[in-house]
C-alpha cells in the first residue's frame, strides 16, 4: 500500500489556502467512501463515486468517452476493496481524489484512467499485463511508471531509484509526473496523522524534488498549493505569522485592490476592450516572500490583478490602456508573451501605482495562456496524438520556436536531467544530484552559431554549455566565443547570448580538474569526475589551470635558449642583416632604413618614414598609431618603398587555450613553412589561456599569411597577430 496515504483531513492552518484560490468545494471523501462501500453501478451505468471527476473532465472535454473511466474505476474498487487508509477511510478515496486534481486540471481521458489505476499494481494483484489487455499500452505504461520500487528489493536505495525510474518514464511520457504530481498533492493534504517526523521527511522531499519538477512542468496549480502545505508543516511559526497577517488584512475597512480593478474595468470598458477582471490573492508562500523584501505590508501588497482576454493583440491592447490611463511602473514591465518561460508560461507583468503610494502588480493573459499557466503540461491534453485528437485548441499552445518550447512533451530541462542521471554512478549521487539540479529556480537560453539553442541553468558557464551540447565529447573544448569574443571556458553565460564552442582536434585534449571549479551543471560535473577518476594523476597535472604540460615552460626555455640571437641583438630594432640593405628603397641618398619595432612592416605592407638621427630613416606601416602621432607633430614623411630583396623578419603572438603537447606542435607548424625561429617566449598561463611570441626570419615576405594560416590550424589556437618584438 502507498506509504504516503493516510489521514484525509489536511493540516488546519492549510485549508484556507486553497480556498481563496479556488472558489470550489473540497470533494467530500467521506461521501465518495460510502459510494464505494455500495460497490460498483450496474454495468455500463456510471458509478456515482466517480460522478465529481465525470463532471469536471466533461468541463473541459465535452465529447469525452467516460467508458474507459467507468472501467477503470470498477477494477480499481475491486482491487482495493477491504484496504483502509490510515484515517479509516476506504483506499478508493485516494485515486479517486487524484483523479479529480487531475479532471479539474483538464486532463485527457487516458491519463484519468491510469490515475484510477495508479495503486493497483502496487497495492493489489492487478499486474501490469492485466492493466494492458483492458486498457492498452498507454495506461499501462503510465500506471508503471508511477509506481514504486519495493524496499525488499532495493533497501535505502528504494527512494531515489523510484525516482530516477519515474523521470525516466516521463522522458518518454510527460503524463507520469503529472500523476505523480497530483498522488502527492492529495497525500500532503491528508498527512495530519502521520508522526511529525515522518511529516518533516515528506514534506522536505516535495519541497526538493515534487515542488520543482511541477514549476518545470508548469503546473502552478498543485506548484502553489504543494508549497502552502510544505510551508505549514517545516515552518510552522511562520506559517502562523502569514495567516495572521491575511486575517487582518481581511478585516480591513476597505480593499484597495477592488477599487484599482474597479478602475481597471472601466478603463478597458472605455477602450472597449473585451476583459475579465480579477483579483488573484497571493498564497501563503508568495506572500511570505513578500513580507521579507518589503517589510510592513499594504493592502495591495495581499494580491495581484488578473486581466483575462481573448486574443494575444487584446493583451498588448490592455497594456497600452493601463500605462496611458494610469501610472506605470515601468521597471516591473517584463513580456513573457513574447519570450515564454520555459516552463510554457506566458503572461505580460506590469504594475501601476496609486495616488497613496501603493503599487499593484497586474497579469494579463488570454484565457488560453492561463489554462496552460495553471495546468502546465497537463493542458496539453494528449500531447502525443496526432493534431485532430484530443488537442486542446486556442492560442498559445505549443508555439514559440524556441528550443525549450519546441517539443514540450520533451522540454530541455528534461532532457539534461536523463543525459546526465545515467551517468550518476550511484543511488546517492543520484538523489544528492537531483536535488541539487532542480534547486535552480531560474533557466537561460543561448544560442547555437548554427540557429539551435541550449537551455541552462542561471549562472551556467561555458563549461556546462560544451558538456550540454556535445556530451563527454566536451573533454576536447578548447575555448569559446561569446558573442563573437573569444572567452574563457569560466565565463558565466546570460540570458540570450550566442556561444560557439571551440572544439580541439589532438586526441590529447582533455579536461582539467580545474574544471569542476567552474562546471554549474550536474551533466558537467559528472562526467568531469568520470574522466578525472578514470585518468592517473599525471594526466590531471598535465590539464590543470594553466592547460599546458608540465614541461611546457622549460620546453619554451629550451626553443628560446637554442634559437635567441646574440646580446646585442635581444631587443631587436631591426638592424639589417646583411644581404636586407635593399629591403626599404629610400627615396634620400645615403639615408639608411630600418623597420619600426612599434608596427614591423613587412612586404607588401604599406609603408611610409619618418628621418631620424644619425641619418636613418625608420619605416613604419601606414597605419600605425605612431604615424598619426608625428604627422599631428609635424614632421615629413619621407618616401619609401619595398626593394627586390622579399626577405624579412617579423614579430607574431599566438594565443591559445592550454593543453599538453601545443608548443611542440606551434613550432613544428612554423618549422614546416620553412621559417627560422629567431626567438621565442610563453608568457605564464592565465585562466586557461597561453601567448606564444615568436621573432621568426622568413626567406619570403610573401609567405607571411600561409605562415599564420598554418599558426592558426594548430589545436587550440585561436588567434595569431603581428606584433612588435620582445624588448620594443
């Protein structure tokens, strides 16, 4: 039997929750237990006990077939007859109220059958293959993946593996966890019997675990109400606090919010625009959260104004009415309309402020976006028949191309989470993990060079995108651009920026242990701890912070030891080598030339001079800094040009993403274009990144670009630039 059933009367202070949100009754358990005492209705008549979930699935599906539900419920009441809840009450109460949350919600008949359904195989002799011979494969794998592991067979691990077991389900049927969602809901409801610590341990795994997969889910419906009755039960105090303080605004002389949504009536009615007008009090949660960031609270501060229209032009329209007709506070202005939340919320938020000071926040939304608000994915209907079947119509549903929206039986969220759970090595990194993953109260979306786009958690940093995008085959990352700018794989990523992920070719690409210092995502840490625990030491060393192998540095001294020129030429000025008289032609007899340190002109560079003492003239490229500056001092260029002679000597920083070997292979990439090194430095690695300047002798001018081309190609290197030598 469900551990979690038990007593039908939920916490006291709870109740009034739910009922200033919804204007319903509470089904009445007690009579459902005695509709299911009486037994099942003649056949083919529908059973009073499931009259309520008949009713409310008839609201949203008028032409439903409520045969499969009569079945469903006749196999359930059999099944469980002579089980008992804690309470006393017959165990048909139980599904029948998770139905009911459901059929409220606007569930689609399937997903009501396996609700009816969802004990059985847990709790009585229905098996699986039964539930699939009356009611098909859909039912049957929905009531599978809802239930639970035994304990006899997985001891502790029982828990989190139900869990990974029931994620996995919803990967391939979000209906699941819409379920799972609504069983819970019905038994925080009526856990008042249950021993306080029991209570705590439940609560504290809906709170970490329930309460996040259903704003993933977007079913603010049983979200708000599942935080109300964890609040009451791990923050009591508190709790108390809150209600106190929704008593005595409730005896106030007046409400100011039903004299601004008064004012708001009018002025849409003016306008004429088609609305309803509501007000939305805040539950116990938000209105806690509330009175922590502002302190004292004011009547408006109590609830929010819910504006309901019928298409998305209205909702512009009604802003447009409010911010002229009254006054905005224009920093409270966010347009999830046209930016959806990734959870298919959409609603544009505003605020306007009364004369008194007050400010009221307002919702506005068609009557199709606040379906999907409340119920989620559950106001999909079945979102895996073809487009005539059960689909609910209206604006708003399964738009926006966005990556999370795409495919919301498949949203992203959902998709890292079952990429990297297989990866968890063990039931407790697992649990630990998730939790840890669903306490991200907030997602990012960036974009893809290629139109895709990633979805991550806020504060997500290259590193999680390159292990979201590319799997383990993110070990070879040797960088990124960030909106078109080279980054560092640490770079924290926000809301709407494009990245490009710059991936290495040398087998021995790999990460560093310096990584997990900045990986955000359970999918990057894992498998960063994967390789790490599956690679020596040496190898981690090799790949740290600075990304270059350990004998990096002294094999860069080395290059510079074997290839630098003799003292007197360290800071090289550019003194001729003999046979490089005739590179310049200087239009002044006798002047000899020499090349700039500031620019290092090569053919076929642009060129002008400047004389200098000793009868020299220095030969700079035209649009060097320095040209300005003596133009703007007034001095006279002197005319040069390029002689016959095309050898030359030039200056060239590459910078790079550290990884072992890449010094080895720059040079041997210069090597092979026929160049001398003349000399060489690497300057000491920073957040990841190498500079490598090379003095380098070329025996043709012209060969320069096919020489950094050849720099470029190198793995890791992703920028080679002319620059001015040591020294200069």
């Amino acid at each position: 039997m469900s551990a979690d059933a038990t007593n039908p009367a939920a916490p006291g202070p709870v109740a009034p929750a739910a009922a200033r949100r919804r204007a319903r009754p509470r089904i009445d358990l007690r009579r459902l237990g005695r509709a299911a005492l009486l037994g099942p209705a003649a056949r083919d008549r529908l059973p009073d006990a499931i009259g309520h979930v008949a009713e409310a699935h008839r609201a949203h599906h008028p032409d439903a077939d409520l045969e499969p539900l009569r079945r469903a419920y006749v196999l359930a009441e059999s099944s469980h007859r002579g089980q008992m809840r804690k309470s006393g009450e017959p165990y048909i109460t139980h599904p029948l109220a998770v139905t009911l949350i459901l059929a409220e919600l606007g569930a689609e008949t399937t997903t009501l059958t396996a609700s009816l359904l969802h004990d059985t195989v847990e709790d009585t002799d229905v098996t699986l293959d039964q539930v699939r011979e009356q009611f098909g494969e859909e039912v049957r794998y929905l009531v599978d993946g809802v239930t639970k592991l035994e304990k006899v067979d997985y001891g502790a691990a029982a828990e989190p593996e139900t869990f990974r077991k029931m994620l996995v389900a919803t990967g391939n049927d979000v209906r699941v966890m819409s379920i799972k969602l609504a069983d819970r809901l019905h038994n925080m409801r009526t856990l008042g019997v249950m021993r306080p610590e029991k209570q705590a341990r439940i609560a504290k795994v809906t709170r970490d675990v329930l309460i996040p997969l259903a704003e993933r889910l977007g079913v603010q419906a049983l979200k708000t109400e599942l935080e109300d009755l964890v609040f009451a039960i791990l923050h009591p105090e508190e709790y108390e606090h809150t209600r106190g303080l929704i008593a005595e605004n409730a005896s106030a002389p007046s409400d100011p919010l039903t004299e601004v949504a008064e004012q708001v009536r009018v002025v849409l009615r003016e306008a004429g625009i088609t609305a309803e007008v509501l007000i939305r009090p805040r539950h116990f949660v938000s209105l806690h959260r509330v009175s922590r960031k502002r302190g004292r609270l004011r009547g408006c501060d109590f609830g929010r104004l819910l504006v309901l229209v019928n298409e998305d032009a209205d909702c512009y329209g009604v802003l447009g009415e409010l911010h002229t007709c009254m006054t905005p506070v224009v920093s409270e202005f966010k347009d999830f309309i046209a930016v959806p939340k990734f959870n298919l919320y959409q609603s544009l938020h505003t605020a306007v402020a009364r004369e008194d000071g007050q400010v009221v926040e307002v919702l506005i939304r068609t009557h199709q976006m606040h379906k999907v608000a409340e119920a989620g994915v559950v106001a999909l209907g079945n979102p895996y028949a073809p487009p005539s079947e059960e689909q609910p119509s209206g604006d708003g549903e399964q738009s926006a191309g966005d990556g999370e929206r795409a495919d919301p039986t498949r949203p992203g969220w959902l998709s890292r989470l079952l990429d990297w759970q297989q990866a968890a090595p063990d039931p407790d990194t697992f649990w630990s993990t998730l939790r840890e993953d669903l306490a991200q109260d907030r997602e990012i979306t960036v974009f893809r060079p290629d139109g895709g786009t990633l979805g991550l958690p806020d504060g997500a940093t290259c590193v999680d995108a390159a292990y979201a995008q590319y799997g383990e085959d993110a070990h070879a990352c040797i960088g990124a651009r960030v909106n078109g700018r080279l980054a560092t794989l640490s770079t924290v990523l926000r809301d709407g920026d494009t990245v490009q992920l710059l991936m290495g070719q040398d087998p021995a690409s790999e990460p560093s242990a310096a990584w997990l210092e900045h990986a955000h995502t359970p999918a990057a840490r894992i498998a960063i701890q994967r390789w790490l625990a599956t690679h020596p030491a040496p190898a981690q060393t090799a790949a740290g912070a600075s990304g270059d192998a350990p004998g990096a540095q002294a094999a860069a001294e080395a290059v510079e030891r074997a290839a630098a020129p003799a003292p007197d030429t360290a800071a090289d000025t550019r003194p001729a080598r003999p046979g490089r008289a005739s590179v310049v032609v200087v239009d002044r007899p006798t002047a000899g030339a020499r090349l700039a340190g500031c620019c290092t002109p090569v053919p076929p560079d642009e060129i002008t001079g400047f004389a200098v003492r000793g009868g020299m003239v220095t030969v700079h490229r035209v649009e060097c800094a320095a040209v300005a500056r003596m133009n703007g001092a007034g001095r006279a260029e002197v005319d040069v040009r390029w002689g016959d002679t095309t050898e030359c000597r030039v200056t060239l920083l590459a910078e790079s993403f550290g990884r072992p070997h890449l010094l080895a292979d720059l040079t041997e990439a210069i090597a092979l274009e026929g160049v001398e090194i003349v000399s060489a430095t690497v300057a000491p690695p920073t957040q990841q990144r190498v500079r490598h300047t090379y003095t380098l002798q070329l025996p043709d001018a012209a060969g320069l670009p096919a020489l950094m081309r050849a720099m470029r190609n190198v793995p890791g290197v992703y920028d080679v630039s002319r620059t001015q030598p040591p020294g200069v």
